[in-house]
C-alpha cells in the first residue's frame, strides 16, 4: 500500500487580503511560515520519503520547511499547480462585479462547464492533479511521499477519488497547512486503487487556519 500525504501551502499574503491567487502568487505570511513549521514536526516522525510541491512560490516555500524537518529535498511539479482563474487572478474577492462574482462562483457551486474566462475547467485541473499523484506510483517500495498543493487543486483531487465529478459542488474545506491522505491499496472492502483515509487535518495547528472564503 502507498500511502501518500497532502498539505496545503501555510497563508500567504493574498490570503490574508481576499485576494484572488490562481497561478499568480503571494509569499507566506509570518503565519504561514509558522503553519509549515507545525506540519513539520507534525510528520517529521512518519517517515517521509518524497517531498513534491507545485511550482508556484507559496507552495515551494511550504515544501521547503516540511522538507528540512524530513531531512528530503523537494522536487517541483507544475501538474500540481492552484487552478488557473484567468482575468481574475491577483484581483480582491471583495471588488468583483456582479458578472465576475458569477464567473467566479460557477467553480463551486456545481455548474458543469465552469470557468473563469481565460482560465481553467475543474475537469483540466482534476485530470492533471490525477496524473501528478499517479506518477507517485512509480516511486520505489517503502516509499512515504507527501504533496504539497493549493486548496482547490487538492480538494478537487480528493473529491473525485471519492467518486464526484470535478465540477461538483465545493463541499470540502481545506484550510492552509491542513494535513489529508490517500492510499492506492487492494481491499475486501473498498474499492480497488485510491482511497482517502483522512481530510482536511489542523489538529497540528496552534492557532485555527482559516480557509479562503471564511473570514
């Protein structure tokens, strides 16, 4: 069985600003950086072998701290980048019109060919993810690999191992530095090949992560 972890990248600057980050990028904030120490000694125990982040700044930098407290370099992968949000990446939440308010609201609330103009579907981003974590099962035997992503690249993933298309509606709260895991296994019970064991995990945190849209 391969067991495979997945952390969210620590708060970054547009986080805490509303800000609309897509691809675009912000670095951690003073939290953040504190959040990546915490899920550091948090798995520092686990046996980690892989570290393997998105290319994107705030999920490196994440990587980087967890990495350390492992004693594994990372290794970067753009399949495991945020979603694509088109024209309205680096904007704030609260200044969008009415029109880009529904643009933006068609990723999570079921619509099934949603998208931001000039961006990316749910579909897109969950074929990639799907293809980055597959290649983890290429890794040698006794492998421990952990993934560090972004909030919805990760919730889509997860999602549609559970058997939701990838425009499902946004039920599953990911907050930063959050701790989830899936395993490729065989099972009596369970349905052969991934499955997730646990979702969403803060109980590392010592100060409560807020999600994106809650605060």
């Amino acid at each position: 069985m391969l067991q495979v972890y997945l952390v969210r990248h620590g708060e970054t600057v547009w986080n805490a600003a509303r800000r609309i980050q897509g691809q675009s990028d912000s670095p951690l904030t003073e939290k953040g950086e504190l959040q990546a120490h915490q899920v550091g000694e948090r798995v520092k125990s686990l046996g980690i072998t892989h570290v393997i982040a998105s290319d994107l700044g705030r999920t490196r930098r994440t990587a980087e701290i967890i990495a350390d407290a492992c004693g594994c370099t990372v290794t970067l992968d753009a399949r495991l980048r945020e979603l694509n949000m088109g024209c309205l990446e680096q904007r704030p939440l609260d200044g969008l019109t009415e029109e880009e308010e529904n643009w933006r609201k068609t990723l999570v609330d079921g619509t099934t060919a949603g998208r931001i103009p000039g961006g990316e579907s749910m579909a897109e981003m969950a074929a990639r993810m799907h293809e980055a974590l597959n290649a983890l099962l290429e890794l040698p035997a006794g492998s421990r690999p952990l993934i560090v992503s972004h909030g919805m690249a990760l919730g889509v993933l997860v999602s549609t191992i559970l058997g939701l298309p990838a425009h499902a509606e946004r039920r599953l709260r990911l907050r930063n530095c959050s701790i989830s895991r899936v395993d490729h296994q065989q099972s009596a019970w369970l349905a052969a090949g991934w499955v997730v064991e646990t979702a969403g995990d803060v109980s590392h945190l010592d100060a409560p992560a807020l999600d994106e849209l809650q605060r």
